[in-house]
C-alpha cells in the first residue's frame, strides 16, 4: 500500500512526534506514505467566503500534485482543507476553472484524499490491523476525541456518523486498549479561540476533560494538534486527576511494539525530507 | 438602529456565503448546539434574527462572529439546511474589508504564545481575523 | 402570421409543441397557472389523455409543419392514471428518438419529460429549459415541409 | 362543413387583463367552419351558458368552442349547457386559454397570439368531433375499506348504517390501529379505549360490516362501480370459528417476541391478541416466534386449546371480491429518530418516543401503567419533551408540521404530572400549534395549571451523564443557555406515511405526494376524493390528523361511497378506443398492452371471392375501456382509433398551432 502523503505545518513543527509516530508505525503495517515533494501549507482554514478563491490556491496544487493518486494526511485540520476544496472543485466549475488556470493545473476534482485514520479503516482494516498488533494496550482505559474537523460537514468529509462516530473507538478496539465512551467526544475545543479568547476555550476544554474523566478515562486520543494543544494547556484542573492526551498514532505506535529510540530515529529520519519546505 | 433588510452587509453576506438569513424560522437550535456561546453578545440566532431585520449597526458591534469557531456544529444540526458558519464569516469578512488594517497579528501574541502554539493555530488566528 | 413568433427585430422565436397528458402534466400546466408562475408564451399545449397515446406520427407531423421544437410529457413512471401507458409511451418514444438522431435530426428538437400534477414549477420550468434550449439551436430547417406552408 | 360558434370568456381580468379579447373575437370568426364568435365576461356564469345556449340555438350550431379555463375545470359545465341546448355534449371543446396561457404570461402581445394559436387549435378539433354516448356500468352494491383503524372503522360503520355491504381489510390481528394505542385524547382527556372500544365493537357486530383481519390487498383492477379486488388472509394458524378467545393458548405459551403493539417496550407471546380489547378476539400465531413451526416441537397451544381451535398447517388464503367502491384509511407510522445523533434515541432507555411514552400510561402497557424510567425503574423527577424532532426540518427530516405533537405532547405532560405529582415537565418548542376546538385552552392549562415549563428554543445535543440525561439547549426568549439534568427525555417524532403507502398506491391506483401520502383530487374541494374515480381516502395516510379531523373525513368518504353505492348505473368513458374490424390484422397486440382488458378477439365472417371466410380480429369492450389510447399507437395497421382524441383530431390541432410558422 502507497499513498501520497501531505504533511503540513504543524507535523513539522509542533506536532513532530505525530508524523514519526505515524511512520514507524505505517512502515510496520506495510503502509509507504511518500511525502509529496515542495509541498505548502494547506491555509489551516477553509474559506468560507465564496470569493476567497486565493487561499485555495495551496490546496489545489497539493490535490493536484497527487495526480489523482490516494493522498494521505494526518492532521485533522489538513485534512478538513483538501477534503473541501477537492469537493469545491468537483462542485464549482467556474471556480474549479479560476483556480486551475491560475496554477496552470489540470485538475477537477479526481483522487481519493484520505486521512491516515481512514487508510487505517478501509485499506488495511481493524481486523487486520488488530492482527498485526504486537503490544496490546491491555487495562489502559482510552478515551476518543474527535473535535470538528475530521466529522463536520458530514456531506463532504464523509468520514463517519457525525453525532455518533466509531472509527477512533474501532482503532483504541483494534491496538487492544479498554475503549470509554464519552459524550462530548465530538464538540467543540474551542479551536483558534485559545489564541485570543482563553476564557471560552477553558469552558470548552474543561468540559471535554471532566466528561472523559467522568466516564473512567485516564487518557485521550486526538488527531488534530489544535486540539491536543487546547486539551493539554487551556483546561481548568485544580487538583483533578490529571488526564494524558496523545495523538493516535502514539498509541498505534506503542501498540505495535515500536520503542521510543525508535521513533526517534525515524523521527530524525524524516527530518531530511522536510527541510527546505514552507 | 436600521430596520430595513435590504442593507449592504446582509446583500454581500447573502451574495458570498450563498445563505438567505430569511430562510431561518429562528428555532435557535444553532445555539443550543454552539459550544462556545458562553463569551458571546449575541447567541447565533440572535445573528440570524439580527440579519433578518437588518440591524446592521448592531451586528457591527457585536463579538459573536469573532467568537464563533467555525465547528460548524450549528450547519450540522440546522433543520432548514442553513449554513451559519458561512454567514458568520461572510459578516466578519464584510467587517474586515471595511476596516483598516487587521484586527489581529502577531505582535498581539506574547513570545511564550509563539513558542507553544501550533502553527496550524497561528495561521488559522490570522486568516481570520486578518484580511 | 403571429407577430409575436416571426418579428424581424426581436429575433428568432421558436414555436414548442407539447403534448401532455391529461392526468399529470398537463395538470402541472395548470397548477403552474393556477400559480400564477411563468414561462415563454413559445410553448403550446396539446392535451392527448395519456403519453402512451403518443404516437410518433404526431411528433414527425409537428416538425413537418414548421416546429423547432417537440416536448411530450407524462406522468412519473410508474404514476401512470392508465397505470402503464407511460411505460409504453417511454420505450416508443425513446426509441423513436434514437430513429429520429438516426436520421440525422437533432435529437435535443425532441424530448420526453415526467412531471406530475402537482409539479407546476417543474413544469414551467422544462418549459423554459426547453424554449432556450431550441433558441440556442435555431429553427428547424432539416425537417420542415415548406411545400405545406405554400399550400396554406 | 360543421357550423362552429367560438365563445370566448374574460374571466373577469383574468383572461380579458393579458389576452386582447376583441382580437382573438376577430380572429376566430376567420377560422374554417366558424359563423358564429362572441366573448363575455364569465362564461361560466348561469347567463354566460345562457349566452352560449341561445347562439347554439339561434345559429343552428353544432360545433362550439369555448376559450376559458382549463378543461379539468369547467369542460363538464359546458358541455352540460350544450347539452341543454340539444347539442350531444362531446361536440364541445375547450382552449385552455388561462391556465395555459393568460395566467403564465404576462405581455399581451404574447398572450393574444398564443391564444388565437390555442382556438384555432380548438376549432380544427371541433370540425372532426363526432356525437359520443358514454356507456352505462352497473353499480356492485358493496364498499371495500382498507384499513381498519378509527378512520376506517367511522367509514365503515356509516356505509353499513346507509344501508350497503361493506368489507374492512385490516393487515393486524386486530382493528383498532393507532388510536387503540393511546392511553387519553386530548383535549378532552377521555380515555381512548373507552371510547374507542365501543366503536370497535359496533363494526363486529353490525351486520353490513364483514371484518377481515390479518389480511392485506394485493390487487385491485377493474374501475369505478366494479373494481376486482384480490385479497389475501394471512393464515392464522387459529380457527376463527372453534376459538372462544379464552386466551389460554396465550397463556401457556413459552416462547416471546417483541411486541409492536407496544412498541417494541415490552414482549408477546408467539400466539397472541395484540391487546386486551383486540377485535375479533382470536389469537394469531406468529410463525416466526413459535417453537414449533421454528424447531417443530411444543405444540402445548393446541394440547391446551379446549375448542381444538389451533391449525397449524391453515395457509394463507386468497379470495377476489367485486367492489362498487373503495375507501383507503391506512394511517400513518412514527419516525425513527435515531437518525438524529445528538438527541441518542436508541442508545438510551430513557430516550422514548411521544408514542412510546404513551404506552407507560396504559395499564396494559409495558410498566403497567407506572410512569417510571425503563433504565432502573424509577418515577422521574425531570422530563423533557422536545418538538419537531424530524418536523419542520428540510434537512434531515420532513419539511411539514406533524400537527398533532403540540397537542399530544401538553396531554402527556399533564397526565405525567397527575400520575408522579413531583414530576417536572419542560417543553422545547419552535411553536406551540393549538389551532382547534378548545386546544389552545387546553395547552394553556398545561402550562398554568400543570407548572409546565413551555421553552422556546430547541436542544443541540443530550448528553447522558451517570443516572441523568443532561440536556443541553436553548430559551431564545430569555436569550438564555438552558442545561436541565433530566430523567426522562421524550422524542416528538414526526408523524410519517406508512412505509409502503406508495405500493398500496400503484395497486389501488392513487398517487401520493412527495412525503408519500395520498393526494386528495383538490386540496380544497375535494378533501376525501382521489383522481381515481371511486377510490376515496380518510384520516392520516393523507396528511398528518387528529381524531377529530380523521373521523370527520370518515364521515366524509363514507358519504362519497354511499352517493355512489346509491346509483343503478354510472356514466362510463366516452372517449372510447374503437376497431376498424375490415381493416384489423388480428395480431391482438392491442390486447397485450390494455391495461383495463378490454380487447379481446373475436371472429367475423367476411366475404371473400364468392365465398365467406372467417377471421379473427379485435374488439373493444367499451364499458372497461377507460381511454388511454396505448392501443391506437401499437395497432400495427392503424385500424384503432380512440373516439374524441382520434389520430386526424390530433394532427389537426398540430396542423392548426403550426399554421403561424
């Protein structure tokens, strides 16, 4: 199985150890993703405004780059935005023509764009996955949180129930964690607003955190750096049993018996492919 | 305060965002779905209601669109297949446009901030508050 | 002569034929008056109690005799009053349609819709489709017996 | 050449405001055959017919042409005034120069040329008419209803009281339906079954009325006056004539299944009355339930059964019956909300539906009549009642009011307050619809009297925490974020049609509308009857009802049935298919593609060469040809021609409309 793979920003920077987390363990499935060559930031956001045409631009050259080969990416928020604009591009001629013409692309909308977690679902499959897995996470109570990006709008993410998803629940099943449900497993963090409003992203998160703490979690898992971020630093935790939030594929990788020298090599393994980038 | 429903910012808001505010019958589902109303002036109904009538001004000056988060919760749920997180932008670009200058940058985030936040946080928080 | 139809300086007006049944569309005609919408005044209705009685001589005699265009509409397969005349009427007229391409007509001259009784807007609005549709493609010359016109 | 009078109708404004009256006048006194031409204000008025009467006379004429409104409008008025001036009425058509014209466009000078085209068309039709006789069918004195719930029930019991035969089709074990599941009726609080199960009663025993339950329609031909119904009862594996309904089969019997009686909240036993009061009192085996015809063994049914009633190996059985009238009354179904993820119905036992929450109520129901929480059997403190979960929503549900939820939903949450006194009601609603008769004040008292707490908003998601449900919404009066910690949350699904209502629709010949329920002929005046002459339809497989508002079309249809019923004969289809026989192949490909069987062969004696020859050919029955005219078109040899929309009607219409090009 070879993929195309996106990584953006942030999986170069603040969230590095969800790229090498992602890699040794894909490599240990049998999964190649190969980093698409003088990639750009994808814009972190979807526009909204139907005549911000600009700031699609990057996401269309990434879409087209794939040459309608599978294209895989990681973060959450990476993902919202190729997802979207290959549907724009599908949907909207006129813009399809503005934006491809300007690149001087041909490209209308064709391939499949995936998030790894997907790739995990569909290509390789949880049965197989939960075969191939060498260190169950036995006894580690594992909550699933699932923010925004990856589930809303459903028509176009097409990526799970968005009231009442499973894919991460069948993953923590798969690696052989004990899966805990949460109720606000797909609200809001509060995103960006940790940036500039801290207070609405402090209610946001708290809740997040007591609900999974509530219902027996001792830790949680994300795919979004947004996400992770704002849970780790913007709950409010006073004496509260504290709750250890990682990506997925953290958890993905220690299941598969892969050591932390390990992922730190393939982690400095990676580095020589993303330099140069931005 | 303006009545009319036929100001600039609801006719360019309806025009980019492809929503008709007049479509909504203001069973404020959309705000008991946001997660983040606690900080905000106006629930998201409100908004709509605000767009329906044409209070302009008032909209203006409200903080509402710069706190909505974009999670899109509200278009999930709407029974009338409105997409509020559209015109949440549509009036914060309206808003932004008329401006001068940004309402955001970075020399409004400490250094530790820079340090800790993810990029995808920093480029998201410009693009949009940022023109 | 109309005026409406042939005037020099407004252009080319084509003349739509549309034979309707009795049961659905041609209902969704009146429910889209009754509605008071609007379409291109190109359009004339002839009411025929079901699309299963369309017999393709009919739609040959409408070109011969100078339209640009034909349109039959019916009830929604499976909707039929006659429960299944449309079913017939499809499977003649998509065939007859395939003949008339054959023959080196323009296909789009000619084409069959479903629209039920409580369609109005669905109507009007294949009636617009169809009149810009046969403006953009002109008159009908390939077909048009002008030997007809000298006689009358 | 036939002498034609064109009329034409101003309709008020309505034609006279975008067609040039005086020129399309003009006009038609220059098409062929035409000697007569004049206009007036409203056609259709008593004096306009007079008008139309009196030139008919005056001028000898025996074509006329009216130019008003749509044919399906006033086409039968006129003709009667033709009729009355000694015209056959078939020697009048109509142009449709309003609906398809005047009203559609809004220029006069593409009006009035668009509606001389529509004349003109008309009068070269008018020169082929020819006299026509419409045939005399008898009348089968006996109404079908399908559907054997209060609707049908009502229907039922007026035809029977008017004196006919009439059949109830009912696909339960029981009739009763969807009322008979209802604990009170608002607004009046009496209780359903009581007065329900009188009704139920009166149908069994009156002796116009033959209930078959457990049955289903599955083919219906024939028309208006002798419609062919086939029916299948569904085998009850009981004897309907041995059973006493002592009930100790179901009594003994060890093996359970779901019961949808009650929703789903509780088990039946594998032969079973779906409730107390069912009608007729005669158990059912449910084969997919019962060990025996499951595993072949048990079998303690029969062995308890003192009348030996138990047939194990009874098959379904098919009858046809011959109806003058049909009246469909199949009701209406409950949404499944769980489509809707952020409210969890289905993943929470406290999560229950407005019908479902009904049943608790009931003594008979599935808490026996207790009011407490399926999860641990407690009486809740706090329970909210959320509106238009699946109404009023174009996105994920149907786009119309459901009409009863309001109304329901203030019933349940006074009898919740009657039943657990510490109970606390709150309601979210979009808008609390009470139009009725002492509705509103009945609402109101929920709210004054009841302490219920009615707030206007909707709830974004709940979400269960521990023992509770906490429900996360909004009171967009107040402006105010509403979070209530509740012990019971109930569902207002949508009332929708029944899942297969638009196969019930293609056997019985009716159409239904968007959300699958039947369309009525007009939404106005024609509220029961449908575009299928004799078929009538009552209660909520039209559009979401009441009790009320469903007995009263009961009520209504019954009527149109019985006004039917009454005649000795009904006016058959004129506009008739007919065989030139000198002319006809005999390959009856007519024959396959009639949909009413109403060609078959026949043989004729021609002479041939000196001598005479035998021959089959085709023949119409024109009292079961309804006019559809596929026959004309397949006719190999063109010898089938449909009287009133013949070929050479046809071309001369299309001749007419196309003379302007």
């Amino acid at each position: 199985m070879r993929y195309h793979y996106f990584p953006g920003c942030t999986l170069k920077g603040q969230a590095k150890n969800m790229e090498s987390t992602t890699m040794a363990a894909a490599a240990a499935l049998g999964i190649e993703l190969v980093e698409l060559e003088e990639w750009q930031c994808c814009g972190a956001v979807y526009p909204l405004y139907e005549d911000e045409l600009i700031t699609l631009l990057s996401p269309v050259r990434t879409l087209a780059a794939a040459k309608g080969e599978p294209l895989v990416s990681l973060c959450a928020a990476c993902h919202h935005v190729l997802k979207r604009a290959q549907e724009l591009m599908q949907r909207n001629e006129e813009a399809r023509k503005k934006v491809t013409d300007y690149l001087e692309v041909d490209y209308a909308g064709e391939g499949r764009v995936l998030h790894f977690l997907e790739v995990l679902r569909d290509d390789l499959g949880f049965d197989k996955l939960a075969e191939m897995v060498k260190k169950p996470l036995e006894g580690r109570k594992v909550a699933a949180y699932y923010g925004c990006l990856l589930l809303r709008p459903s028509k176009v993410m097409q990526f799970d129930d968005p009231e009442n998803p499973t894919i991460m629940e069948d993953l923590l099943k798969a690696i052989g964690a004990d899966v805990v449900k949460s109720p606000y497993r797909t609200e809001c963090c509060g995103a960006y607003l940790s940036v500039t409003e801290e207070a609405v992203a402090e209610d946001t998160v708290t809740r997040i955190i007591d609900s999974a703490r509530n219902a027996g979690a001792e830790a949680l898992i994300t795919a979004c750096p947004l996400c992770r971020y704002n849970l780790e630093n913007c709950a409010s935790e006073d004496g509260k049993e504290p709750i250890k939030v990682y990506y997925f594929s953290e958890l993905l990788a220690e299941a598969m018996g892969l050591q932390f020298d390990q992922l730190m090599t393939s982690a400095l393994e990676r580095r020589r492919s993303s330099d140069g980038n931005k | 305060m303006a009545t009319s429903n036929k100001t600039r910012l609801v006719d360019e808001m309806k025009m980019q965002s492809g929503q008709d505010p007049n479509e909504c019958y203001q069973c404020a589902k959309c705000s008991a779905a946001c997660p983040v109303t606690a900080a905000m002036d106006l629930l998201p109904h409100q908004v709509i209601r605000y767009l329906q009538l044409g209070f302009e001004e008032d909209l203006a000056k409200s903080n509402t669109p710069w706190i909505c988060a974009s999670c899109f919760t509200c278009a999930a749920r709407c029974p009338r297949d409105l997409d509020l997180a559209r015109m949440m932008e549509g009036i914060r670009l309206v808003m932004l446009r008329r401006r001068e200058g940004n309402k955001f940058g970075p020399a409004d985030l400490t250094p530790e901030q820079l340090e800790k936040l993810p990029q995808q946080a920093l480029v998201s928080g410009f693009r949009k508050y940022n023109k | 002569m109309s005026t409406a139809l042939n005037d020099k300086t407004t252009g080319y007006e084509p003349l739509i034929v549309a034979f309707c049944c009795n049961w659905c569309s041609y209902a969704g005609g009146d429910l889209a008056g009754t509605s008071r919408m609007s379409y291109p005044a190109n359009v004339r209705v002839i009411r025929v109690p079901c699309c299963g009685r369309m017999n393709p001589m009919f739609v040959l005699r409408a070109f011969q005799r100078g339209a640009d265009g034909v349109l039959v509409a019916g009830c929604h397969p499976g909707d039929c009053h006659y429960s299944t005349g449309n079913y017939h009427g499809r499977r003649r007229l998509s065939a007859f349609k395939r003949l008339v391409e054959f023959a080196g007509f323009e296909p789009e001259r000619f084409e069959v819709r479903w629209i039920s009784s409580s369609e109005g807007d669905k109507f009007a609005e294949e009636m617009e489709q169809m009149t810009a549709k046969i403006k953009a493609l002109g008159p009908n010359r390939k077909m048009r017996d002008a030997r007809w016109q000298s006689v009358t | 050449m036939p002498r034609t009078g064109v009329f034409i109708c101003h309709c008020g404004t309505n034609i006279a405001g975008t067609v040039d009256i005086e020129k399309a006048v003009e006009a038609s006194r220059n098409f062929p055959g035409v000697v007569h031409a004049a206009d007036y204000r409203y056609l259709c008025s008593e004096m306009g017919q007079d008008l139309i009467k009196k030139a008919i006379v005056d001028n000898q004429l025996d074509r006329v042409v009216v130019g008003t409104c749509s044919p399906r409008m006033h086409e039968g008025t006129f003709r009667k005034a033709a009729a009355e001036a000694g015209l056959n009425p078939y020697l009048l058509e109509v142009a449709n120069i309003r609906e398809h014209c005047s009203w559609v466009h809004k220029d006069i000078e593409e009006a009035t040329p668009k509606a001389i085209s529509l004349l003109r068309a008309a009068a070269a039709k008018a020169v082929l008419n020819e006299s026509l006789d419409a045939p005399e069918l008898e009348v089968e004195k006996r109404a079908l209803v399908i559907g054997g719930g209060i609707a049908g029930i009502q229907a039922a019991i007026d035809i029977a009281e008017a004196g006919y035969e009439v059949d109830v089709v009912e696909r339960e074990p029981s009739i009763g339906g969807r009322m008979a599941q209802l604990e009170k009726t608002f607004p009046t609080l009496d209780c359903s079954a009581c007065i329900l199960t009188p009704k139920m009663v009166e149908a069994a025993q009156h002796p116009n009325v033959n209930l078959i339950t457990y049955s289903e329609v599955e083919e219906v031909k024939g028309f208006v006056g002798q419609f062919d119904v086939k029916i299948r009862q569904k085998a009850r594996s009981v004897d309907p004539v041995k059973c006493t309904g002592c009930g100790i089969c179901y009594e003994k019997c060890p093996s359970k299944a779901s019961s949808e009686f009650e929703m789903g909240l509780s088990k039946r036993k594998a032969i079973y009355i779906p409730f107390p009061q069912a009608v007729p009192n005669v158990p059912v085996i449910d084969r997919d339930a019962c060990l025996y015809f499951t595993k072949g063994r048990c079998q303690i049914c029969e062995k308890e059964c003192p009348p030996q009633a138990i047939v194990y190996d009874q098959e379904d059985e098919i009858f046809e019956r011959r109806y003058g009238t049909i009246i469909v009354a199949t009701g209406f179904d409950q949404m499944n909300p769980s489509q809707y993820g952020e409210y969890g119905y289905g993943q929470h036992p406290d999560i229950l539906t407005g019908l479902e929450f009904e049943r608790l109520f009931n003594a008979s129901g599935p808490t026996g009549g207790k009011v407490v929480r399926l999860s641990d059997g407690k009486p809740p403190e706090k329970v909210v009642f959320i509106q238009c979960v699946g109404s009023r929503d174009k996105a994920r549900g149907m786009n119309y009011c459901s009409k009863i939820c309001c109304m329901y939903t203030a019933k349940q949450a006074i009898l919740l307050k009657e039943k657990v006194p510490d109970a606390k009601s709150y309601v979210f609603y979009i808008d609390v619809r009470t139009a009725g008769k002492g509705y509103e004040e009945f609402q109101r008292r929920a709210a004054e009297e009841y302490d219920v707490a009615y707030l206007r908003g909707q709830v974004g998601k709940i979400f269960p925490d521990g023992d509770h449900l906490v429900v996360h919404g909004v009171d967009s009066l107040s402006g105010k974020i509403i979070e209530i910690k509740a012990d019971m949350v109930v569902l207002a699904a949508a009332s929708i049609a029944r899942a297969d209502s638009p196969e019930l629709g293609r056997i019985v010949g009716i159409n239904s509308d968007s959300y699958h329920f039947f369309n009525e002929a007009h939404p106005k005046l024609k509220p029961v009857e449908t575009h299928t002459a004799g078929v009538f339809i009552a209660g909520a497989c039209q559009a979401p009802k009441d009790i009320p508002d469903t007995v009263a079309q009961a009520s209504a249809a019954a009527v149109k049935a019985v006004g039917l019923l009454s005649k000795e004969f009904l006016k058959g289809e004129a506009c008739t298919a007919e065989v030139n026989q000198a002319e006809c192949s005999g390959c009856l490909y007519c024959e396959a593609v009639c949909p009413y069987s109403a060609i078959s062969p026949v043989e004729i004696e021609e002479r041939y060469q000196g001598g005479t020859l035998k021959r089959t050919v085709a023949e119409v029955n024109p009292a079961l040809c309804q006019g559809c005219g596929s026959c004309t078109v397949i006719c190999r040899s063109g010898s089938i021609n449909l009287k009133g929309f013949s070929n050479e009607q046809i071309l001369a219409e299309v001749d007419a409309i196309c003379l302007q090009r």
